[in-house]
C-alpha cells in the first residue's frame, strides 16, 4: 500500500518514480536549476544527521521528498530550514 492505494506491482512504481526523477533532474540541469556538486554534498551531509531521515527510502519524512533530488535543486529548502 502506497498513499491509500494498493501497488499491484510495487517494483513498477519504484522504476518509474526513480525514472521520473532523472527526467526532474535532467531538465531543471538544462536550466541552470541544479546546484553545484559541493553544495549538494554539503546539504546531503546535513540531511544524514537529521532525525527526519528515512535512511532505507532516502526520503525526508518531513516533506516525503527524494533527498538526492531535491537537494540538488537550486530553489528547493529544507522542510526543516536546515538549508
């Protein structure tokens, strides 16, 4: 079960999110959206000590965000106002 609704093939859904990712990703780097790789390595080392982690998806409980995609992202913050 995923938000209420039962994933038929939850394998699917995760390659097709991950796959949704990079497409973010890749587009926002077309515009200039993406930070550098310092910076987000240092926004990565600061969510890895934050107790709303959630170490085995890689998410931020606090927003349910992928943390390698949007700390990546130029204009995203941190739910927790950490970056």
């Amino acid at each position: 079960m995923c938000c209420g609704l039962k994933l038929q093939k939850p394998l699917a859904a995760v390659k097709s999110l991950t796959s949704t990712a990079v497409a973010v990703l890749l587009e926002a780097a077309k515009t200039g959206q993406v930070i550098d790789g310092q910076l987000l390595q240092k926004r990565l080392t600061i969510c890895g000590t934050c107790p709303q982690l959630d170490r085995e998806r890689v998410v931020c409980n606090s927003c349910q965000c992928f943390l390698k995609v949007k700390a990546a992202l130029t204009a995203a913050k941190c739910p927790e106002g950490k970056w």
